[in-house]
C-alpha cells in the first residue's frame, strides 16, 4: 500500500495481535498506534454504553 500524505494505514484481522485486552496493552506500551473494540467489550468496562441506554 502506498502512503499518501505521508500516512499509512493497516488493518490486521483475525485477531492477529490478539484479544482485545492485548491490543490495549500494546497500546499502552506503544507498540500499536490504535485498534477497534466491540461494544460488548465496551459495555463490559461500561454499562452506561450498553445499546438501548439513553
């Protein structure tokens, strides 16, 4: 992929860099710039953002 703008963007799937609690933790460590949570995970850490709550 090449970049534009000086920006590069990659998407790894499959749980590549493991579960959600290891990408936060490479995170945290700077080892990955960013990953996606599901809202279950999110919900779990917050019940406020379970679907259906105001």
């Amino acid at each position: 992929m090449e970049p534009t703008a000086g920006v590069t963007f990659r998407c790894y799937a499959g749980r590549v860099h493991g579960d959600e609690s290891e990408v936060v933790r490479k995170i945290r460590a700077g080892r990955l710039d960013g990953g996606a949570r599901s809202a279950d995970t999110l919900a779990a850490r917050d019940p406020r953002r379970r679907p259906g709550n105001p």
